[in-house]
C-alpha cells in the first residue's frame, strides 16, 4: 500500500462484494427509492421505540449485504459500524445480534466513509478476508436528541436539514467481482467557529473542501479522474459554501460533476429545508443508487467524501463552536488506479 501523508493508496484493490439500504416512508416518496432493498411503511417498524427501530434498520442492511454476497454471517471477520445516538447503542445492539468482532465508530455523519476506509485497511493488508462496514441514522430517533422530539412541532429555519431513516451497509473482501476500493483521504477536525447547529452544511464545508483538496494534491491527479465527486450531506447552503471555497482554493471541479447525497435522495417538493443529513444519508445513496450506478457501467470512478459536524448536546449547552470532519474514499469499477 502507497502510504501519503493523509491519503492511503490501496495497491490490493478490496472488492465491494455487496452493499444494501434501507429506509422508511419518507425515502420511499423520494428520488431514489427503486435503489433501496427494504423500504418501511412506517417509523416504528414494529418497536416501541425509535431507537429500537434504529437498530433494526441497521441489523436489516448488514443482514442483507451479507445475504447478497452469497456468505453467511460466520464468514464476516469485522464489523464496523456506527450512528448517531447516545454512544452510538443502536450500532452496538446490532453488533450483539451479530455475533461479529465489532468496531464501534463515531464520525457524525462521516461514520460512513470512516468505516469503508478502515474496512478497506483491514483487508488490503490482509488483516480479514471478509468484513463488513455500515452506517445509520432514523430521524425521530436522532431528532428528539439533536434538535426537538418530533411531537414537540419546533420550527426549523431553512438551512437545517431532514435526517435520513435509513441504513446503508456493504461487504468488503481481498478478491471477487464488484466496485474496487481504490484510496481514502482521512480528514482532520475543523472549526470555523459557527455556532448554529441549524446551519451543519455551512459548518461541514470547509472540512469537505480540505480533505478534497489533500485528495488531489497526494494523489497527484485531477478532478477530471473522477466521473462524480459527491460529498455526504451538505445540502444546498454547504454545496454553495464548497463550491465558492472550491473556486478560491484553484481546485478546478466543475459544478456539474460536483453534486451532494443530502440532494439526490428525496424530492424537490418534500420539506426538507436545504437537504437531507445523518449518517444514513451517504450510507443509503452510495450503497443503494452509487454502487447500483458503477454496476450498470453508468460511472466509473467516483470520490465520496462523506460530512460530519462533531458537535453533541453536551458542546452545544457549553456554547462551544462546532468541529466538523470529512473523510474521502475513491471507488472504481471498470477502470484502473
């Protein structure tokens, strides 16, 4: 492996064997419902609680993904996995069901990039043979701790974001057919000293811009490499914010080929503010839509630099600002490194 300062080249190329997603009513009415296995009727999914329904979204994808693959649970050396939920139970619970070495990760909503890249690590040095990360967020779960129980019926400003229902899971192995794991950027802790946690977009872009930037520069290729740069969930006002920063910093991407998970997945009339977030959002859309897209011949190559704000309700009633990270993998089908 071609190890950079920041970016870790992968020469073994780990194989996305599968990859699954799941989500609930509200994905169902958006733009990329056909590219999900498992769509729920309701937020409950029989539990009695959303936390608990949280954990069965994300029991459902890795379930799946490994189903997918043609292995059973047994076969999976590593599970990595995390969410955003008081220290990220849902994903431990899962684990419990599983039965599987298990890494707990914590990257807001960057946890799922965190995990394909430390997945792909494992494997391209020969560390498993199999493991399977995933990511996962359930929005009356994550919005009743991050903002307001849904019941409550606070108002939101325009640029705060919907979270995603929704768990996106892959199985990652040394060799077979399927998109190749090719190199990850991991990001640093930014702080631009915002204080708003309606505005994450605005608060994650200068993290996004950073690590796309050490991208490129390590990696010493051109934007132009990639068929699709796509970050986690920067929604309108952060894509903008990355976009102007992208233009100050001579990064030469182009606004087409630049385009954002929080506004591909749900439709332009359902009311979400300025686009979806959680760490379920990047999950779902390149597990389910990206992954699906690569497999039809329809991209090649494409960098996902998935988002997160590091803030908590601990820091908030503290009055800190708000660290945010981005980490980027690049994948590729049909085309070499």
């Amino acid at each position: 492996m071609t190890q950079m300062q920041r970016t870790w080249v992968f020469e073994n190329k780990p194989v996305i064997l599968s990859s699954a997603a799941i989500g609930g009513p509200f994905e169902a009415e958006g733009n990329l419902a056909e590219d999900f296995d498992i769509l729920h009727e309701d937020l409950w999914i029989g539990e009695d609680s959303y936390e608990k329904a949280h954990k069965i979204l994300l029991e459902e994808s890795i379930y799946k993904s490994i189903e997918k693959a043609n292995l059973t649970k047994d076969d999976i050396q590593f599970l990595l996995a995390g969410d955003l939920i008081n220290q990220i139970t849902p994903s431990s619970f899962a684990a419990r069901t599983l039965g599987t070495p298990y890494f707990g990760l914590f990257g807001a909503c960057s946890t799922s990039m965190e995990g394909l890249a430390l997945g792909a690590f494992i494997v391209n040095h020969g560390g498993a043979d199999h493991i399977v990360t995933a990511a996962s967020s359930h929005n009356s779960a994550v919005e009743k701790q991050f903002r307001y129980p849904t019941e409550y019926g606070g108002q939101k400003p325009p640029t705060a974001q919907w979270t995603v229902t929704g768990s996106g899971a892959c199985v990652v192995g040394k060799s077979g057919n399927g998109p190749q794991v090719t190199s990850a950027t991991i990001g640093k802790v930014m702080d631009m000293g915002l204080k708003d946690p309606f505005n994450m977009g605005g608060a994650m872009a200068p993290a996004a811009v950073d690590t796309i930037e050490a991208h490129f520069k390590e990696r010493q290729i051109d934007p132009s490499y990639y068929d699709l740069i796509i970050t986690g969930d920067l929604g309108k006002i952060g894509r903008k914010v990355a976009l102007d920063l992208m233009t100050e910093h001579q990064i030469g991407i182009k606004p087409e080929q630049f385009k954002d998970c929080g506004l591909l997945i749900y439709k332009d009339d359902q009311p979400v503010m300025a686009g979806a977030s959680g760490p379920g959002c990047s999950a779902t859309v390149l597990y389910g839509h990206l992954l699906n897209k690569m497999r039809k011949g329809e991209l090649k190559r494409i960098l996902v630099v998935a988002t997160g704000a590091l803030l908590s309700p601990l820091s908030f009633q503290q009055q800190e600002t708000i660290p945010c990270i981005a980490h980027a993998v690049s994948i590729e089908y049909g085309g070499e490194a």
